[in-house]
C-alpha cells in the first residue's frame, strides 16, 4: 500500500507540476497571453483540491480501485485530449477539468486507504508516500521537457496521458482497502458534519490556508526575486529545485522523527520552521542565504505535508477519512486562489519584493498561532496501546 500512495503521489503532482515545460510551446500555437494560458494550470489545481472533497467521500462508500481507476481514465483521457485540443477553452476542459479530477479520484482516496493499514509504523508510511508527490516533481518536469523537446507538446500529452493511465490502472489493480476492524472502530461517533464544524479541523483549517498562502509565495516570486539580484535564470530556478528537493528528506525524515518528538509537536515545528524560514528570506545578503532558506523552507514543508493526515487520524481516526482529507484539502484550493493573488497586489503596490515577503512572513507567523493551541492526542484512538 505504501508504494501504491508513493506511486499515485508520483504521477499525480509530477504530471500538474510539469505545466511549466507546456506553457510556451501552447501559448505559442494557441496565441494565447500569459493569463490565459496559466489559467490551465489554475483551473487544474483549483478542481483538483476542490473534486477531493466528493472523492474522498465515493472512496470511502465505492472503494479506493473503483476511484483509482477511474482516475486512470479521467486522468488519461484528458491528457491524451489535450494533444488534440484545437482552441485553448478545450484545453481548460481536457487539461484543467480531465486532470484535476482525474487525479483527485487517484489521489485522496488512496492516501486514506494507506492512513488506515498502518498503527505502529504510520507516520514512516505517509512520509514515503508523500515523498512521492516530492519525488514526482523533481523527475516528471524535466522529462516532460525534454519530450516537448524531442517530439513537440502534443504528441507528449500523449505519451503522458498513456503513462499516467497505465500507472495508475496499476495501482488500481493493487490498492485494497484497511482491515475491517481498522476502519469500523475509528471516529464512529463523529459524523463528517461535527468533523468539519469541530474547533480542532477549524484551527488546523486556517493554520493550512495561513501557511499555504505564504508557501506560494516563493514559489512563484522567489526565481524574479533572484533574478533581480543578480542571479541567473537557472540559478533562480535551481532554488525551487533545492526546496522541494529537501522537502523530500522532510517526508522520508517523519518516521524517526514523530517517534521521538511526537506527531503533534513535529507537526507544530514544521508550521514555526516554514514561519521563520521568511525571516532568512527578508533579511538575506546573497544567493547563499537565499539557498539557505529555501532548504530551511523545505524542510518545514516536508514535514508539514507528510504529518498532515497523520493529524487528522489522530484528532478523528480512520473512518470517513477520505471525506475528511477531501474537505481538509479544499484548504490548499483557498491558499493556491488568495496567496499568489495577494502577494502580487502587495508586490505591485509597494514596488518591490520585500513587502511581498513580510506578507508570507505574517501569514505564516499567523498559521503558526492557529495551530499552536491545539491539542492532538499522542496516539491512535484505534488502538492507543499500538501507537
């Protein structure tokens, strides 16, 4: 099952991730402007984190294969589609729609079948999972390139949107749902509407939207921030390359560390390293302070991400957790939508980067201060003497 999730998680954010080598090429032949062509990209992860909130739930009632291999198809199809699209508003309904919700039918309900297997040895299970997703993005982006490359956009979305189907029908035909006894005895009190309306999911809720918001931050302004300094376009690049590179060491680092530290603490230090993280940022003298804190900022988002579903289990259990990791993740919608948009605004007001960090800063200082008085049990409400 962990390799099941890692695979899925590789395919899922590797293929959304890898729009940056489409970009130009289907600006160039739709003669489409920057807006319009980065919408397929907005559209795919708006839905994406939107459509998990209902399949999570039909994996939950239908299973984790019937969702997966749905996602195989959806997902699939609308690659291989899109190398036919004639007009780029096809594009939105092949690209944005066929992936988002393609790989949302893959990825939640596998990522809650997996939270279930697992009791003793949880949080080293969803870190290698979500490494994946890390995983997937360091390798799928420069692939993909170098297919546009060799072989033109369309004929790549073809080759993707086969992989992708291929992959995932596996992963199908592998992934099987918890234990029985697992899935009955966890959160059978709490109904998905008390969940949600709970003080613990509406403070983890605002602290993921908070910190989120500002992780976009870098993610879009920090390469034109290092460019503006003096460093080259590939040395500016190379910075996203060293976060989610360490983001990965955070996810596969979760195992050893939440038996030590404690999910709940670890989880909590994440959120305050991704806060401070900005400070390194704001205050840095050159590009090597600027290394430093994307792989400060990395280890902190790997961390973050990886505990995520472990906290959820400890706070809720196991029962109804694909509903709940879909309506947790419409978090990550919210922040993608208001954290890109707001820092632009502070950026174009201000005329420079700088406000636009302190405003990553105070989001992710008040992320920190949302999270910071929950109380996560240390255990598992399954079976606390096996956590």
């Amino acid at each position: 099952m962990v390799l099941v999730a890692f695979a899925v998680g590789f395919v899922v954010f590797g293929t959304m991730y890898s729009f940056g080598a489409f970009f130009a090429p289907m600006a160039a032949e739709f003669q489409a402007g920057r807006a319009a062509t980065s919408a397929l990209f907005s559209i795919t992860g708006l839905v994406f984190y939107l459509a998990g909130s209902v399949t999570g739930h039909l994996g939950d009632r239908f299973g984790p294969a019937v969702m997966t291999g749905l996602g195989a198809v959806v997902m699939g199809s609308g690659l291989a589609l899109t190398g036919f699209a004639g007009q780029i508003w096809t594009g939105y309904l092949t690209y944005g729609i066929g992936i988002g919700v393609g790989a949302a039918c893959a990825y939640t309900p596998t990522l809650a079948v997996l939270g279930g297997w697992f009791v003793r040895h949880r949080n080293a299970a969803l870190g290698v999972a979500a490494a994946g997703t890390g995983c997937g993005m360091l390798v799928l982006p420069p692939l993909t390139a170098a297919l546009i490359g060799r072989y033109g956009w369309r004929t790549t979305s073809l080759i993707l949107g086969l992989g992708c189907a291929a992959l995932l029908a596996l992963a199908a035909a592998v992934v099987r749902p918890p234990p029985p006894a697992a899935g009955a005895a966890a959160g059978g009190q709490r109904s998905l509407g008390k969940v949600v309306r709970s003080r613990e999911f509406l403070l983890l809720y605002a602290s993921w939207v908070l910190a989120t918001m500002a992780l976009f931050v870098p993610l879009v302004y920090l390469p034109a921030y290092a460019a503006a300094r003096g460093a080259g376009e590939v040395a500016g690049s190379a910075l996203l390359s060293v976060l989610g590179g360490v983001s990965v060491l955070g996810r596969l680092g979760t195992g050893a560390l939440g038996e030590r530290i404690g999910t709940a603490r670890l989880f909590k230090a994440s959120v305050l390293l991704m806060a401070a993280s900005y400070l390194l940022w704001l205050v840095a003298p050159s590009y090597a302070w600027l290394v430093a804190f994307a792989a400060a900022l990395g280890l902190g988002y790997g961390l973050r991400i990886a505990l995520m579903p472990a906290v959820l289990i400890e706070l809720f259990g196991v029962r109804s957790l694909g509903a709940i990791l879909g309506a947790f993740f419409t978090a990550s919608g919210v922040a993608a939508v208001l954290g890109p948009l707001l820092a632009g605004l502070v950026v174009d007001a201000t005329g420079g980067h700088e406000w636009g960090i302190v405003f990553a800063l105070l989001a992710g200082a008040l992320g920190f201060a949302a999270v910071a008085p929950l109380r996560i049990p240390r255990g598992d409400p399954i079976r606390p003497d096996a956590a």
